[in-house]
C-alpha cells in the first residue's frame, strides 16, 4: 500500500496528518509519500520525514498520482477534486453535511471517502472529532475574550470583569465536548456562564462537574431568545452525528441582542447552527451581520497546529493500522460509520438526507 501525506491548502491551516513516528512505523511495511513542507507548520521539517522513511515530492499532484491511501486533515478543496480518482481511499474530515458541492464531487469521483467525524467507538462516542473538539472549544472561548475587545469590533467588555465590575454574560449553546471545554475556559476567566441542553440529565451532570458555576438551562427556542438580550458572547456548540447542525439563532433574532456582541459558530463546519453564519478563515476571521460580530473559522484548531496535530493524529493512528490490516467489510460497526461515501454512493443517511441525495446502505454494496 502506497500511503500520501499531503501539505494541507486550507486558509492557514498548519496541521498535518501524520507525525514522522507514525510515518517511522508505517514505513517498515509501506510506501510513505510525503509533500515537501507538509509538516513545517506544525514543527516537522522534510528531514524528520525523510530520516523516518518517507519519500519525499513536491506538489500535491504527485501525492495522489503515487498513493492510495490519502491521509489528511481537512476536507479537500476545489483544487484538490481533479486529482481524485476511484482508487483512492481519503481519511480525514470531511463534514459533508456542510457542503453539497463537495459531496457531490467525491461521489462522482468514485473514491472511498471515511470521515473521522463519523467514527464511532464501542460506546457511540466519536473517538477522532472529540480532540478537535477539545481544541475548538478551548479556542472559541478564547477567542471571545479576544473579539470582546473594542478594538478588534467587539462593545469592550473584559470576559471576566473587574471589582466592583460585572463580568460579560456568555451563553454556550450545547454540552458536549466543545461546550464543556468552552464552559471550563470561561468559567476559568469568571464570565457568568449560561449554559443550555436539550438534556435535563446531562444538564444537572454539568452542574455538579463545574461546582455549581454555571446556570443550567434546557435549550428550546424560547428559552435561548429569553437570553439572547442579556448575552455579550454566545458560543454555538452544537452537534448532531453526520447531520446538519440546527438553526438556533435567526437573524430576527440579532434584533434583541447587545450591539456588537458577538456570535461564535463552532458548528460551521457541519452548515452553522445560527442562520447568520457563513465560514470564515483565521485570515479574515469575523463579519458584522445586523451590529452584531461573527466568528465562524471554518478550521478553528489550525490555529495551533503544534497541540492539534499531536492531539489528532494520536487518535487516528490506530484506525489507520486497522484500515490497512483489514478489508472494509471486515472492519468494525463503528468504523465503518466513517465511510460516508463508497463507490459512488453516499453511504451516511445523514448526509444523503441533508441534500436529499440517494442512500445506499453500505453493508448492502460491501456483500
């Protein structure tokens, strides 16, 4: 098998597949095709990939005419979509619930495409979205300190106050992973944090995990517009496996909000869960809808590719030995949640549903 590392194209993103000791391991028994400068952003220079065993080409062209296995970070871009082929297998995230045009060129492409954000563990969790997630969480709070500031657009509120000065008001719209590790942020800084969830229980969980720091609320629409006015930052953290993320915000809603409070919209990625939102790059990071400030970076933990790179490929790794090991149709039931499209067939029900695109279930095309 000839794996390729190609040089991320994404709007300042620096991370990179793989780590030259993965690269080390898989070279024993593989072909390893490497981008020149691949890794340079996140601290792996062409030497440590070279010493590790990996050929080393310099355009993105010849990563995919020489490999079968693309091993990547992002979703590839427009560029990217005439160099792949149906012999290709591509790992990474794809979020193709957030794009149609991108679903509908690897479909037609023929190749396999397995989502990282899909994969399942034994217990349903998403063992290779969750440390993106921690970054993107961690990030989006920081991030609204940062954009609070005036000179950056935001009304000049410090997130954590002052004696005798009330702290800023945020409001975190999910409690997952993003919404825990932004709420751990937060509550660090001493914003008053509301937090909201569809459910009481993990509601109550949160409750007990951050000492009674935060106030709890259960998210129905008219719970998060009776908040919305009292809100300096409002960190959109929602997520439904696969799927489009919700609408929670609608533009009427901008209306009852602060002047230039700000919207976070970590869901991006997955369509954005305010009706506001459109992807934005680190390079341009924010737009003002209605007087209000929106942060929606479409690769958030490209931002710090040194912790995100280590944190990610960690956990692929694993999968990517299974992938290499194994046939598909032997691999398991929550890998196998991964492989959104096969042989030109959307193979997620989510997906397909999000553009009322035909589903093939996959279990009937692998026997």
């Amino acid at each position: 098998m000839t794996i390729g590392i190609p040089k991320e194209i994404k709007n300042n993103e620096f991370r990179v597949g793989l780590l030259p000791g993965h690269v080390s391991l898989l070279a024993q028994y593989h072909t390893v095709i490497v981008q020149e400068n691949a890794g340079l952003g996140c601290g792996y220079d062409n030497k440590a990939y070279m010493e590790a065993g990996a050929t080393l080409v310099p355009t993105l062209k010849q990563v995919y005419e020489q490999s079968d296995l693309i091993v990547k970070v992002k979703e590839p871009l427009a560029e990217e979509y005439p160099f792949i082929k149906a012999t290709h297998t591509l790992f990474t995230f794809f979020h193709f619930a957030g794009s149609e045009s991108l679903t509908v060129a690897m479909q037609q492409s023929g190749a396999t495409c397995i989502a990282y954000e899909t994969i399942e563990d034994e217990k349903g969790r998403l063992p290779l979205l969750t440390p993106m997630s921690e970054v993107a969480g961690r990030l989006a709070a920081q991030q609204a300190a940062k954009f609070l500031e005036k000179p950056q657009g935001g009304s000049g509120i410090l997130i954590g106050g002052v004696t005798g000065v009330p702290p800023a008001n945020a409001l975190v719209l999910g409690g997952g992973v993003v919404g825990v590790n932004a709420t751990e942020v937060l509550v660090g800084m001493g914003a008053n944090v509301y937090v909201f969830d569809i459910n009481e229980n993990r509601l109550k969980e949160l409750v007990e995990y951050f000492e009674g720091k935060i106030t709890p609320i259960i998210a129905t629409k008219e719970n998060i517009g009776a908040h919305l006015p009292l809100a300096d930052v409002v960190i959109g953290a929602v997520l439904i496996k696969g799927a489009k993320a919700p609408s929670l915000i609608s533009r009427d809603m901008l209306s009852i909000m602060k002047p230039q409070s700000i919207l976070i919209d970590v869901a991006v990625d997955q369509g954005g869960c305010f009706e506001t939102t459109h992807p934005t790059t680190h390079e341009n990071p924010t737009y003002l809808v209605d007087g209000i400030l929106h942060y929606a970076v479409a690769n958030m933990p490209g931002a710090v590719p040194q912790t995100s790179t280590q944190a990610l490929a960690t956990q692929t790794f694993p999968y990517l030995m299974q992938l290499l090991e194994s046939p598909l149709k032997d691999l398991s039931a929550g890998f196998k949640k991964g492989i959104n499209i096969y042989n030109g067939h959307i193979t997620n029900a989510e997906v397909a549903n999000a553009f009322k695109l035909p589903y093939t279930e996959l279990s009937k095309i692998l026997a």
